[in-house]
C-alpha cells in the first residue's frame, strides 16, 4: 500500500465556518443575479468541493460546467504554468458565467482562465469566486469578484485543496505547519 506522507495540519476554517461562509455567498449571489440563470463554472479538481456546495445555495436557475485547470505541480509552489487539458464547454454567448475555484493564489489560473473566456465568448456577466484569496503571493492584477476567507501566505489543504494529491476530503481548511 502507497503510504500518505504524514504532514502537520492546523485547522484554519471549520467545517462549520466554511458552510456558513458559502451559504452567505450563495445569498449574495443569488441577489447579484435576481432571477437569471448562471452557468457555474467549476474549475477542477480543487474547485469542486466548494462549487458544489456553493451552487446549492444560489437560489437563481444553475447549469454546471466542469474545467480542468492546473498551475501547480506537485510541490508548494506555483509553477507558473497553466495547463488546460480539454476544455470543453457549451456556447455561452449572452449568458452570465461565474467561474469557481478553490482559491486564488499567484492569480496565473484566473488570469489564462478570463482571457480564454474573453476570447471565445461574449458573455453577459463574467464573474471569478473563489472559497479563498492568498493575497500575498500574487503574480498578476487580479482579484476575485466574490470570495469568501482571506488567507495568510501559508500553505493550504482540505475542502478540494491537496497536498501532492492528499487531503481534498478534509471537510475543514487546514494549512500546512512546517
Ligand atoms: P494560482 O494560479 O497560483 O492562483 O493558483 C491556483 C491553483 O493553485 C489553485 O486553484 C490551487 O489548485 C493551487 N493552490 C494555490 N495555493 C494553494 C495552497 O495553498 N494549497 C493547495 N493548492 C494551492
Ligand atoms: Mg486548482
């Protein structure tokens, strides 16, 4: 059996904090969109979990979309590349598009991810939201539209974010203490 590399993980946002947080997010949003619909568009793999529980709070009609998206390689560090494998997605001309990740960190991802949207479509709205922001460490002039917690430039597991593939289904934020 592959063994899980033992890492010391303080918790950072309770289950209960990150339910709270999004279902105030799923509100708000629902007021920003009245009674339009919204494609959601969540970019994988670490924007599932949040996308999910979030679109169960928006209030207005919801089509799901599904992205993979990767900056990272397996270590802590952003690549600063950004890989799209497939991205397949249905016309969204005119449409509002609210694109969901986990967490916005150097910015590379939201950055190619808008642009990419930009170029092959007109979209009514075009909205980024993510569970997190890591100010610290941005690359580029870009912030979330929506997100729910700030976080300190510390490295972050659980609720879809992995380490070398791990803890993703920690149902809380942790961060990594070295
Ligand atoms: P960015 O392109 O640097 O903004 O990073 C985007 C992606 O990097 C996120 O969607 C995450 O998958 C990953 N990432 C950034 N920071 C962390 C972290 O602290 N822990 C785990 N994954 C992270
Ligand atoms: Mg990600």
């Amino acid at each position: 059996m592959e063994s899980t590399e033992t890492i010391n993980v303080k918790t950072l946002f309770s289950e209960e904090e990150l339910q709270k947080g999004i279902k105030d997010l799923g509100t708000k949003l629902s007021k920003f969109y009245k009674d339009e619909e919204v494609y959601v568009i969540c970019v994988m793999r670490g924007g599932v979990f949040f996308a999910v529980e979030l679109a169960k709070h928006l209030t207005v009609p919801v089509k799901m979309e599904f992205v993979k998206l990767s900056s990272y390689g397996s270590g802590t560090t952003s690549s600063g590349k950004v890989n799209a494998d497939n991205v397949s997605l249905p016309d969204l001309n005119g449409k509002n598009v609210l694109v969901a990740d986990d967490i916005v960190d150097s910015g590379l991802t939201a950055k190619y991810f808008l642009d990419f949207l930009k170029e092959n479509y007109q979209t009514k709205t075009l909205k980024f939201c993510s569970l997190l922001n890591k100010k610290a460490r941005r690359q580029v002039d870009i912030n979330p539209d929506f997100y729910v917690f700030d976080v300190d430039d510390k490295f972050i597991v659980g609720y879809g974010l992995d380490y070398k593939e791990h803890y993703r289904n920690l149902p809380y934020i942790g961060y990594v203490e070295n």
